[in-house]
C-alpha cells in the first residue's frame, strides 16, 4: 500500500491511499518529535498503524496548521471515498 501526504489549494491537509485502509480511520495523531502519523480506526485500537513515512519539514507547518485531514482511498473497481478525521497534535511545538 503506498500513502502520499499532500496540501490542497486550500490548505487542507490530505492522506490519499491506493488500497483500501483496514477499517474507518477515526483520527490521525501527529508525533511533532518524530514527525510521523498514526492512524487510528473505529474499534480496532490494537491495529492502530503507525506511518514510518516521516513528515517534510515543508509539509510541517501546514499540519500544525490544520485540524484535521482528508482520508482519501482507491478502491478497485469501485469509486474511491474521502472523509475528513480530526487530526491531533501530540508532543511539544517546536
């Protein structure tokens, strides 16, 4: 599964994936220290993932900007399904 970070026009923050995710992503965590995403889905706490995909340092301030993200998934053949999640911050700003 590939998952690429973006920023709309808007400035809204935006996960999109090619496969589909194991369930409905509840929220996105933020780990300002490492600059790394976890996603974590309804009912399925123990299967929370996290990204080894660190953040760049240009896509930083338009995260700590946004308070939340767009989940964005392909399915094959089917129609892909976006939703916006919270997106919380967790550690020190530096």
């Amino acid at each position: 599964m590939n998952i690429e970070l973006g920023v709309l026009h808007d400035g809204v923050v935006m996960l999109a994936c090619d496969e589909p995710l194991p369930n409905i992503v509840k929220r996105v965590e933020f780990y300002r220290d490492q600059r790394l995403f976890m996603l974590v889905y309804h009912g399925d706490e123990d299967k929370n993932e996290l990204m080894h995909y660190e953040v760049p340092e240009n896509l930083t301030y338009p995260v700590e900007k946004s308070p939340n993200i767009i989940i964005y998934s392909l399915f094959p053949n089917d129609e892909p399904v976006g939703y916006r999640v919270p997106l919380i911050k967790v550690g020190e700003l530096f």
